[in-house]
C-alpha cells in the first residue's frame, strides 16, 4: 500500500451519518484510485455493504475517470446515502369549518375590545349583529375531527443503523362525555345542544346560555335552543332569541326577545315603540315601557305597565303594578294596582279578549258568510226553476247544477262551523272579563268587555272589580262593601266594534243567557 | 221542418245554417234581429227557432217573451254568448227551451237541435 | 289592471280558436300598451260595462284576418265586404262573451262589436285604464288582443255601492 496515497482518498460519514462521501485529493497517484481501496475506505467506516454500495462505487470511479484534479482540485461523490427518520406527528383537534369561523370572531372581536381598537374598514360594512360569536349546537351536529399523534417512521442511517422516529404527543383531549362524544373513527359529535366551550384542552357543552355582559356587538344576536342568562342587559336592535326560557338581569332597550317558555326580566323593557317581547307561556317583569308583548300565558308585573301594547292569552297577576297609557288585551282575569293616571293618559284594557283568536273567528264567519250567500243564492235560482212549469231538458240541467252548487256550498261550510265552534269553545272557556283594581281606576280609562266599550267618566278608588253581570252589562263591585253598580253610571257607555259580536256568529254558537 | 235563424252575425247564420243543411233540414229563414224575427214569424210558422241574445233593435230575450204570448209551444234554442246561470235562469224564464254557447262545435249544435225536436216529438 | 281578467281572455281565446276556426293559438307574454295606434289594420271592438267598465280589441293584419275569417265561415271572404266585417265583429264577440262568463261573481254587460278596418287607425280607450296587449301566433299569421277594462267602483271613484250604502 502506498501510504502517501492513502491518505490523499478518504471516505467520510456525515455527522448526521445520512451520507458517505468519497473523496479524492489531487496529487494521488490515479492509478491508485480503484474499487478495491474505495471499498476498503468504506468498510473501514462501517459503511454498510452491498450492491448499492458497489454500484454507488462503480458510479464514483466513471465520474473521477474524466475529473481534472489539477484543474478542479479535490473529488468528491457522495457514495451511500441513508434515510432520514419522520418524527410523529402530536394528536390534533380540528374544529369543524362553520365553528372555527365563529371561534375566530371571537378571538378577534375579544382582542379589540381588549385593545380598544375600531374594527376592521371590511368588517364596518357588515352588520354585526348577524355575526354571533357563540358557538351553538345542535345534537347530532359534528363538532370536529380528533387526529391521534402518530408514531413516526424510523430512518437508516448509512452503516445500516437504525434511526429512530421521534413519536408524536397524544394530547390529553377531554371532552365531557356527558355532552360529547368521540368515535373511534375520531369525530366529535354533540350528545346535546347548547353553547360549545373550548377551555385550554377541554371541551363541552352548556345547556344554558351565560352571557356574562351585555347582548351587544360582542356577542350578535342570540339564537339559542336552550335557556339564556344575561347577566348584564339586551342593546338596542339586538334579537334573541330562545328554545327555552331568558332571563335578563339588567335592562332591556330596544330589542327584540322570543322565548318559547318563559321571559322573566329582573329590570325591564325600555322598547321606545320599537321593543318586543314574545313568550310562549309567562312574562315575568319589574316594568314593561313602550314595548309591543304577546304573551302565551300569564303577564306578571312588578311595578308598571306604561304605553305598552301587550296580549295576554292567559291573565294579568300584577296587584301591585299600574297599567297606564297603551292597550292591554288580556283573556283571562286582570289584577292591577291602577288603571290610567290622574295626568289622563288614554289606557284601554280589553277584557276577556285574545286578539289571534278574534282575527281567527272574524276571518271564519266572513268565509261562512260567503258560503251561505253562495248556497242562498243557487237555493233562489233553483226556486225561480220551480215557478216555471214548462219541463225541458235544460231546466232539469240547470236545477242539477244549481242543486250541486247548493249542496257543495253547505259541505264546505260544515268544517268551517266546526272550527268556529272550536274557537269560540276555547275563547268563552278561557275568557274571563273580570278586572280587580286594588287602588285606583283613573278617569278617562277605557275598559272594553262583552262587545261594549265603557270610558270613565269619574276616578274611582278600589279595591273593585269590573265584569259582566248575568245579562252581559258591565258592572263595577266594590269589594269593601259589596255594592254592585252598573258601569254606565259612571262612564260613557258605547259600541265595541272592534270585537266581534255575539251576534255574528251563527246561532248554534251563542252562549246561552 | 221549417227553422228560423235570428241572430244579428250574418256569418253565425251561414254557420248555423250549415249545420242544419247536414242535419238534412233546407227550409230555412233569417231575421237579423228580435224585430225583424217577429215581423217573419207569422208568416213562416217556424217549427224551430235559434234565437242570439245581444241584438240591436230588440234582443234576443224581448223577442222570445213577446214571441211567447202567442205561441207556447214551438221550441226555441237561445244560440249565445251568454254563459252565467243567472243569464240561463233568465232564458228558460222567458221560455227558451235549450241553449247553446258561443263558442259551439257543429257536433254540440246538432246535438242540442236533434235533442230539442225529439222531446218536441215525445 | 286586475290579473284576474287577464286568464280568461287567454283562455277565451283558445276556446274560440280551436272550437270555431279549429285552429290553435299560441299566447305571447303579454305587454302593457303605450302609444294608441293599432297594432295591424283590422280591429273588431266591443265595449264592456256593468260591474266591469271598458274595451277589448281584436286586431290582426288584413292578410292574416282574410285567412281566418275564410277558416271561421268556411268560404272567401274580401275584405271589403260586410260580411267580412261581420265575422271580425263576431269573433271578438265571442272572445269577450266568453271570458266575461268567466269573471267571478260580477254582473258585465258586452255591447254589439264594431269593425273598423284601415292602416293606421287609433283606438283610443279610457286614459285611466291601462291596456294589455296579449300577442298572439297561429299558423295563419299574428295577431293581438288588447284589453283595457277595470272595475267599475275603482274607474268611478264614488260607485255606486257606496251611494246605496
């Protein structure tokens, strides 16, 4: 062996022992360069052998074959290569897209509060109120994909060494498992519906809504199927809705609540003409102020009622509170404080009155209307027919015409008198036009009840009851001494033609006197 | 069988006319309006009448309650436009015993015509 | 105008085609009017009054007219002969006995038709009634029928339901 060209070829193992370079230094003699010194070179590093390396080898001796040492200066080729590990890749949880959106917002929009930035110049053209940033879900609805950390590929270095894959990190997910549930096929699915809480590592879902400050531009309009807590109010032209119940604790401006149970307002409602309130069963309040509530069952109200316009389907159970100026309708019985005010604002309460129900009855008599001018019609066609003695085939055509004419009509109708007794089973079994005032029944009050409307003429103090007496006219019953006197000696008794008549409806559907 | 054809429209004439031909029935008249009609009707005694409603002069109902007073039993088919039932009503009133609307088939016009003579017959 | 006059001039129209002239009719999307010249040179007017106040225009090209009045009396008719006339005058007739037979529950009254035959000639109908055009194709050429009629309480003002009351 000729050491001085020994040491001028060399075979070097990268320090990330994923390359073998052959390298050759000018001054050897070539012919010393050959397969049997390289290999040699290469098994000295314990480079793995074998045709790869051979062929690697054979590669390297062509290309030093044309290679100009003097020229170029050292060779050198790259004569084993090894394969670089993968590490695993650590457990991830990918919100679902719609969701992810919505999580964003409210990163964005808690930053700028944060900061107390504008928003963006693309944000101001949209309407915020419409861009919720709570998270609400459906049961069933697919809340996102769990991807398990995975172990990695191990790499081979270039002695045939293994090298080993760095394996991912399985975060410690935890979904409640009561509200959520993971499949093995790594979906996320909501067992319930709610407002989904993504804290830290830890997910799950609130039945009930909190929201822990205003309804406002930081959490759009609330439509949620659970129950919703405010803790603070409800802005201006903001909307929620709820499958369930709301509570509010501070003050409701001019918004817009639907529940479909219960609206208890530990404040109240400032609607400005514009609020609504609409609650499938009761309406809890400390005041009502110039708001527009339907109410599906019982209005409870603390402190007043003033300039509203409110449907009760069930009763008014507020002893304490005054109804002063709109218009209340109330089904059921109505107990107040006052009714007016000495300043005369023009209060009309309707007594034993659900207006859906009136709008429903109004429309079926004007259809049975129809129908029976339809079949009176055909029946005086038919008549004029008969006088005519002369028989011809056209006549007997027309009578069957006009007779099938009749006869539809009055099947048409016979549904249609169902459905109208029905309704007006339901009203008269509800109605119950009785108002209890515990104080005060100011002048210039208008009580409508039993078709006629009565406006006071005179204050007069309670505790009294108005209704109807057994004849239908309204009476006013002191309820110190018991006293009965007729409403109309002491207000101005009229018509009221906004309720439908008694006297409208078909006979067969009159109460009984 | 003589049939009188009273209608204002010179082309419903010649149309009604033509499906009487097929009909096999050639003794036919015209009148152009109700006051023509009466004017002919004695004179031609016709065993049919197809009467039109809207007419000048007279119109068609004038002229069948009038042609009534005389004549109760010669049969009259109204030939119209007129559809309501009330308008029909008002026909059979006067005396009219069948009624064709405008616009009519030939086969719905001869079938009126045939059935109107034969209950004549019965 | 009221839709609800509109459908059954369209399907009077059909009836009266296919029944008298055994012949079909297809309905072009109908338009509104504007300037009051004919839209062909043959018009068979008929008035309207009653519950329902106004005029109906049938109107088609002397050419087009010629083929179906032929197709309506079964025989050549020259234009200008009066019984040419009186076949226009009839068909419209029958369209506007037809369809106001078809106006729920009012009481109209049709007058005798007239037929004014010319190029260029102006039908000028009530300035507070919109009129609608309803072109119309057969395989014998175009025509139109313009409709331009309300209702008698809307086009008076007071009506006359209102003094009864």
């Amino acid at each position: 062996m000729d050491t001085q060209d020994d040491n001028l070829i060399s075979v070097k193992v990268s320090s990330d022992r994923l390359e073998a370079t052959l390298t050759v230094m000018p001054g050897i003699d070539r012919n010393y360069v050959n397969s049997d010194v390289v290999l040699a070179k290469a098994v000295a590093q314990a480079i793995q052998t074998g045709s790869a390396l051979t062929k690697r080898i054979s590669e390297a001796l062509i290309a030093f074959g044309d290679y100009d040492l003097v020229e170029r200066g050292a060779f050198q080729y790259v004569i084993a290569k090894g394969q670089a590990s993968e590490d695993g890749q650590d457990s991830q949880f990918t919100l679902e897209t719609e969701l992810a959106v919505i999580q964003q917002l409210s990163k964005k929009r808690a930053l700028q509060a944060e900061k107390d930035t504008k928003a963006d110049e693309d944000d101001e053209h949209l309407d915020h109120r419409e861009r919720s940033v709570i998270m609400v879900v459906k049961a069933g609805q697919r809340l996102g994909q769990i991807k398990h950390a995975t172990d990695g590929i191990d790499g081979t270095d270039v002695c045939g060494n293994t090298i080993s894959a760095k394996p991912g990190v399985q975060a410690s997910l935890q979904f409640d498992s009561q509200s959520i549930e993971c499949h093995d096929n790594g979906a996320v699915i909501a067992k319930i519906a709610g407002q989904l809480l993504l804290e830290g590592d830890s997910a799950h879902i609130n039945p009930t809504l909190v929201i822990n400050e205003y309804v406002d531009y930081s959490t759009g309009n609330i439509d949620f199927p659970g129950k919703v807590e405010v803790f603070e109010g409800i802005r201006d032209c903001f909307e929620v809705v709820s499958g369930q119940s709301i509570t509010v604790s501070g003050l409701v401006e001019a918004a817009d609540l639907v529940a479909a149970r219960d609206i208890e307002l530990h404040g109240g409602i400032s609607g400005r003409d514009k609020g609504t309130l609409h609650a499938g069963r009761d309406i809890h309040a400390h005041y009502l102020n110039a708001a527009v509530c339907k109410v599906g069952r019982d209005l409870i109200v603390e402190k007043e009622i003033c300039d509203c316009t409110v449907v009760v389907t069930g009763s008014v159970r507020s002893p304490s509170s005054r109804i002063m100026g709109g218009h209340v309708s109330v089904l059921g019985t109505c107990e107040c404080w006052q009714v007016g005010s000495e300043a005369g604002a023009h209060t009309i309460l309707s007594l034993g009155r659900a207006d859906a129900l009136d709008g429903l009855v109004r429309d079926t008599l004007k259809l049975i209307g129809k129908l029976s001018a339809k079949a009176a019609k055909a029946k005086a066609q038919m008549q004029e027919l008969n006088d005519n003695p002369e028989a011809s085939s056209l006549k007997a055509e027309m009578m069957t015409s006009l007779k099938f004419e009749a006869s539809e009509a009055e099947s048409k109708k016979k549904p249609l008198m169902a459905a109208l007794e029905g309704t007006y089973k339901l009203i008269e079994e509800k109605s119950e036009p009785t108002l209890t005032v515990q104080g005060l029944l100011c002048q210039g009050s208008e009580i409508r009840a039993g078709g006629h409307k009565a406006v006071f003429t005179q204050s007069i103090q309670g505790p009294l009851t108005i209704r109807l007496d057994e004849i239908g006219e309204m009476v006013c019953v002191d309820l110190k001494s018991g006293s009965v006197t007729p409403v109309k000696n002491m207000a101005k008794l009229s018509p009221d033609e906004s309720s439908f008549s008694r006297q409208e409806l078909p006979a067969g559907l009159r109460k009984a006197a | 069988m003589k049939i009188m054809l009273v209608d204002d429209s010179k082309t419903m004439r010649s149309i009604q006319k033509s499906v009487l031909g097929q009909l096999g029935y050639s003794e036919i008249e015209e009148a152009c309006d109700g006051q023509d009609a009466l004017s002919k009707v004695g004179a031609f005694q016709p065993d049919l009448l197809l009467v039109d409603w809207n007419m000048p002069n007279m119109d068609g109902i004038t002229f069948v309650k009038n042609y009534r007073q005389s004549n109760k039993t010669t049969p009259i088919i109204m030939v119209t436009t007129e559809s309501e039932k009330s308008r029909v009503i008002e026909a059979i009133k006067a005396g009219v015993n069948n009624y064709v609307v405008k616009p009519f088939t030939p086969d719905a016009l001869s079938q009126r015509i045939t059935e109107t003579l034969s209950k004549k017959a019965a | 105008m009221d839709p609800q006059y509109i459908t059954p001039f369209i399907k009077s129209i059909q009836n009266v085609f296919a029944t008298m002239l055994r012949m079909p009719v297809t309905i072009n999307a109908p338009t509104i009017k504007k300037d009051k010249s004919a839209t062909y040179d043959v018009s068979g007017i008929i008035g309207m009054s009653g519950d329902v106040v106004g005029s109906v225009v049938l109107s088609f090209s002397k050419d087009t007219a010629q083929k179906l009045v032929n197709a309506f009396c079964g025989m050549d008719l020259p234009s200008d002969s009066p019984d040419f006339a009186d076949a226009v005058g009839e068909l419209v007739n029958m369209i506007s006995g037809s369809a106001k037979g078809m106006f729920v529950d009012k009481n109209v009254s049709i007058s005798c038709p007239s037929v004014v035959i010319g190029p260029g000639h102006h039908i000028n109908t009530r300035s507070d009634t919109p009129c609608i055009c309803i072109p119309c194709s057969t395989e014998q050429g175009e025509l139109s029928i313009e409709i331009a009629i309300r209702e008698a309480v809307a086009a008076e003002g007071t009506g006359s339901s209102q003094r009864a009351a």
